[in-house]
C-alpha cells in the first residue's frame, strides 16, 4: 500500500461491501462444491462468475475512483494522478 487513504461515503461502501460479501459467499460455495466431489465444469462455472463478479466490484471501485480522487487531485494541479491512474489501468489489464 502507498500510505494514501480515501474517505468512502456510506453509499459507496455499502455498495462495495454488499459486492465483496457476495464475492466472499461465491467462493465459499466453491470450496463446498470441491469438498463435496462436484463436477469440473460445475466449479468452473462458478469460478467464472466470480470473476465476473470481481471485474464487476473492480469496475464500480474505478469508476468511483476517477470521479472523486482522479478529478479533485486535477483540478488542484496535481497531474502525478494521471500517471498513477495509467499505472493502475495497465496493472488491471493484464
């Protein structure tokens, strides 16, 4: 972690909270499914909609991102933001 923090309001963490406790739930599913011998394609299946569901949270975390730090750090003449925000969209994308 960089050290820098950032106050949530409280509809924008319930919202991610509310994604990761899904999240959290999918993959406790999938530890079950395994213990109880279900089949490959059945676990994968599940698999892939975690990580939907993580590209889903990923996407809303961003766009809130870009909205609140993203903008205020430009419009206050700190342009480092951007070259932090491409740094970040490069590490997402691979």
């Amino acid at each position: 972690m960089n050290g820098k923090t950032k106050h949530r309001d409280e509809e924008e963490l319930r919202s991610l909270s509310n994604r990761l406790s899904r999240i959290e739930g999918q993959v406790r599913g999938v530890k079950k499914m395994l213990e109880e011998d279900a089949y490959c394609t059945d676990i994968l299946t599940q698999i892939s909609a975690i990580q939907a569901a993580l590209n889903a949270f990923n996407k809303e975390l961003l766009a809130n991102h870009i909205r609140t730090c993203v903008a205020e750090n430009i419009r206050a003449g700190k342009d480092e933001v951007i070259d932090d925000l491409v740094n970040t969209l490069q590490k997402l994308m691979k």
